[in-house]
C-alpha cells in the first residue's frame, strides 16, 4: 500500500534532526521528494486550471527548496501509494476549528482562533509553566474532517484527527488518544488586561441571574480586559450563592466563567446536562479574591485531565497559529501543539486518495509568511489518514479511469 514503508516513527538521522516521517497510529507522516517546481510570475501568465501553462514554473532539485514570501511550490512524496477498493485516504495539516477560544495574553480576550486578526501574544506552556509567547501569524487551511475531544472535567476540543496534545508521554495526536489518557489542562492561566471594571459585583450578580433565567448568550466583552482584582470580584459574585451545587446555564457561559476562574488558578469541572451546562468550582468563592494567583508566570500552571470520549464531528473550516520558540498554546483550556510547517506559515494542501488510485502524491506548499520558506527533502511534511469502508466502493477511481492515475514525479493539472 506504501513504498517505500517505514514502520515507526523516524525522528533523526544519526545526529541530524528530522522533521519525523512514518507511521503513527492510524496515520502516515508522508516525506517529500527532492523534485520541486516553484511559482514564478516572471512570464506574467495567468493560472487558468483549464489551460495551465508550465512556464509557470521553475523545475529545482536539491535537499532543500526555498519558497519565495506569498508564493508557492509543487513537489511530490517520496512514498508510492496503492489504495485499497474500501480504503479512503486524506492528507491533512494540523489545526482546530475557527471557533476554539484563544487567549489573547496582552489585552486579557478570549478570542475564536478565525478571528485572531493581527498578531499578538497568547499564554503557552514553557519549562517554567505557562507564560506570554509571541505570535507571529494565523493560518487558514480550509475545511477538513475534524474529531470533538472531551475530557472527564468537562473541556473539549474539536481538531483535526492529526492535532497534536500534550500527554505525560510527551506530544500526542489526537487519533492516537482513547477514553482514560491524560491531558494537560490549565488550571492557571494567570493573564489579565489592565482596564477597570466598573462595579464588578453587580455585574457578576445580573449576570448570575440572567444565566440561571437562561437570557445571557455570553460573558461581557469587558470582563475578560478587566485587571485581576476585578476579574476576581466578579468570578466571584457569580459564584457566590451557588458554589456548592454548581452555576447552572448555556454551555458558552459556562465556558466561559470556567476560563475566567482557571485565570484566577481555580479547578474547575463541567457537567452537560439537557438544558445546558452545569459549572461546579473547587474551594469557596472567596477563595478566587486571594488565592495567591497575582499575574506572575508559571504558578501551578497545568493539571492532568482524562479523556472521556473522542468521536467525529463532521467537516469544518479549520486554523492554526503560529507560536516561535515554544510551538504551542491553550485551546479551549488544553495544551495543544503547533504542526512543523504550519507553525511556519507554510500550508499543505488537502488531498484526498481515492479507493484504487495509486501513485506518488503532488503536493501543494503554499508560503503565507513576507519570507522566503524553507522546504526540507527527504522529511516529514503532512500526515494521511485512512477511511476503512464496511463493504468495498461501487465505482473506484481505477474503475473510472482517472487521469492522475498511476502518477509519478510532479504532476501538472490536468483537464
């Protein structure tokens, strides 16, 4: 099914470093070969799918491929592929869907990844616990097959199969992860903003109300900016009258309180229930005034969470961030992992092996950062994920006669 194979997961060469390729779990990390044709606009043609013009391209060999700022290069895998009749397979980039909550380190905004915009800091784990990391782009990687986690405590991610999280093992995709493995959560992420909350109380006794009467969709945008002795005040009242049988009311409020306390370095857990979300938070409510949490890094930062279920979730647009340096950041409240290339700004195309295509695969390297890219030959650039159908397809891509059929090196569209 793949040539050549290797059966583990190769992550150096002799005192080299490599950008891992190979099996893992129910993924492949396919490698790419040495052949490259970059963009170039030299000739001023248009890229018209119908009628491609390979003077569109420059043809390169070599160890190493730069692709210039906002411009792209094919290349192929160096793996030959023959796909079973029931077998469907998907080539994907790691990344979580636009709505996961991002923390935005400077301002103290819970932001959705897809609306990140300009670059900013955000809160990711480091050897000294949690702390400000630059991030230096957002990338987009279109709609992908993506899987809903949820852990014991309640919190949940919706990510691609191939999405890296941080176990006791180390770095884990999501695919490989089963009810019972331990994440890290963080249960301080102790980062706020610097504008004062007017009457922080009485804020967080309305709102109390209005969760408990179900008329409040979500936290006011405020809340998140304020300094931590508001934030505090307000967690607070929310909680007060409720700590010990649990706040009641729509999962995105429950959320979001819960995010504002695990702030304060509270423990917090979820629990679904038919009209809603029931939030229960370890200690008293006076508790998160003066827990010892002032806004220092690295105090208690992260706690081992179960997995309690991980199912599909259907097709979304997916994103991912760029972290320099410590390549990960919180997501939903869970350490996650940056993929090697996509950290990078350079995007893998999506591509799907249908049931009995076979050859090598053409990819797709799209540079979105203003800087030349590099592109390592020979390594890790993508995983491929395989679809096991109950009953072999009725008309395979063989059957029909495809015109990428049998593919090798390179391969130009074709019409």
């Amino acid at each position: 099914m793949i040539e050549p194979f290797e059966p583990g997961q190769v992550k150096s060469r002799g005192e080299e470093r490599l950008v891992s390729f190979g099996t893992s779990s129910y993924g492949y990390d396919i490698r790419c070969s040495n052949e490259f044709k970059i963009f170039t606009n030299i000739n001023s043609v248009i890229v018209d799918p119908k009628n491609f013009d390979a003077n569109s391209f420059v043809d390169f060999r070599g160890d190493v491929c730069i692709i210039p700022p906002n411009s792209f290069a094919l290349a192929r895998t160096v793996e030959y592929f023959r796909i079973p009749r029931n077998v469907l397979t998907i080539c994907l980039g790691k990344c979580v869907t636009g709505d996961t909550r991002v923390l935005d380190a400077d301002t103290g905004e819970y932001l959705r990844i897809k609306d990140w915009g300009r670059a900013r800091r955000t809160a990711a784990l480091a050897p000294g616990g949690l702390r400000q990391a630059r991030v230096s782009a957002l990338a987009s990687h279109g709609v992908k097959p993506v899987w809903r986690l949820v852990t014991e405590s309640g919190l949940s991610l919706t990510a691609t199969a191939n999405h890296p999280l941080l176990t006791p093992a180390g770095w884990v995709p999501l695919s490989d992860l089963g009810a019972g493995d331990r994440l890290a959560a963080a249960v301080s992420a102790p980062f706020f903003g610097t504008v004062p909350l007017i009457a922080p109380e009485r804020l967080g006794h309305l709102v109390r109300a209005e969760a408990q009467a179900g008329t409040i969709e979500a936290i006011p945008d405020a809340v998140f900016r304020a300094p931590r002795a508001d934030v505090a005040r307000f967690v607070a009242a929310v909680m007060g009258d409720v700590a010990s049988e649990g706040l009641r009311a729509a999962r995105p409020v429950v959320d979001e309180i819960r995010h504002l306390a695990a702030r304060l370095g509270m423990s917090c857990r979820t629990v679904e229930e038919a009209a809603g979300a029931r939030l229960l938070v370890r200690g008293s409510a006076l508790e998160c005034r003066g827990n010892g949490t002032d806004g220092t890094f690295g105090r208690g930062a992260t706690e081992w969470d179960r997995v309690a279920a991980v199912h599909p979730a259907g097709r979304e647009p997916v994103y991912d961030i760029e972290v320099p340096g410590l390549h990960n950041f919180l997501a939903n409240g869970l350490v996650v992992h940056n993929s090697t290339y996509a950290r990078c700004g350079i995007i893998v195309n999506v591509t799907p092996f249908e049931p009995e295509w076979e050859g090598h695969v053409t990819l797709e390297f799209s540079n979105t950062s203003p800087l030349p890219a590099k592109i390592y030959a020979n390594e890790g650039v993508a995983q491929v994920i395989f679809f096991e159908a109950d009953e072999p397809c009725e008309t395979s891509y063989k059957d029909r006669g495809g015109k990428y059929q049998g593919q090798k090196g390179v391969t130009l569209p074709k019409t």
